[in-house]
C-alpha cells in the first residue's frame, strides 16, 4: 500500500470524526431548544438534521474520499404537539400553545448512536496510525 493510500485512510476517517462532531451538535441543540414555543421566526423550533453524503474523488475516478455533511436542515416529519395552556404568552385564541417536533427519547436515542459512529472512526483513525506507523518503520530498516 502507498504511503498516500494509508494517508487517505487517515483522511476518511478524520472526515467521518468531523461529520459525527457535527451531527451531535446538532443533536444537542435539539435537545436544548425542544422547549422553545418561539423562535425569531414566530413559530416554534423546528428540528434539525443532518444529511451524510459520501465524498468522492471525482479526478481519481469515483473513489471514496471520506463523508461530507449537509446541514443543518429543518426536519418537519414530526409531530407538532398543542398543549392546552391559556398562561402563556405563546397561545393561540383557544388557549393552545404548538410545541415544537422534537421528541427527546429519540434525540437521546441519535446521540447515543452518534457517539458510538463518532467512537468507531477514533478506532479507524487509530488503525490506519498504527499501519502508517509500522509502513514508514518498515521503509526506514
């Protein structure tokens, strides 16, 4: 193996690293904001996602370059639920406030699943060190 193939290992899977750090920001801000009943917008918070799309070596052929990460976008599938609530600020004339989709077992569920993505690049990152290690000290004897 060339020593820019193992170099490239070490680049898809720092990419993979950077695109999970990404994506459990996301995730976190979910979390925080999934009370919020008013957003700048007028309307509550509205969940946020992210898109994972596999990066290409265009120039090399189509080979796998690692992951690129769309986002944040709005992901509006969920559910947004009425609490009836005539207190608050937020309500509407019938005394019912919108909360926002985003459901938090599910966000918690992401994160973990995050986490453990995020851990198996460390672990891929650190294969491909170990390899590029043992390469350069074969090269050099």
């Amino acid at each position: 193996m060339s020593l820019q193939g193992m170099l490239g290992g070490l680049d898809i899977a720092a990419s993979g690293l950077a695109a999970e750090r990404r994506h459990m920001s996301v995730i976190t801000q979910n979390i925080a904001m999934a009370n919020v009943t008013r957003t700048l917008n007028g309307g509550p918070y509205v969940r946020k996602t992210v898109i994972f799309r596999e990066a290409l070596d265009r120039a090399m052929g189509g080979r796998p370059e690692g992951v690129e990460v769309e986002g944040p976008v709005e992901d509006r599938r969920g559910e947004f639920v009425r609490v009836f609530d005539p207190s608050s600020p937020d309500a509407d004339k019938d005394g019912y406030v919108t909360r926002s989709n985003v459901n938090l077992v599910y966000e918690m569920l992401d994160l973990v699943i995050a986490r453990r993505s995020y851990e198996a690049n460390v672990a891929t990152f650190r294969t491909w060190e170990n390899l590029a290690r043992r390469s350069i000290d074969l090269m050099r004897s």
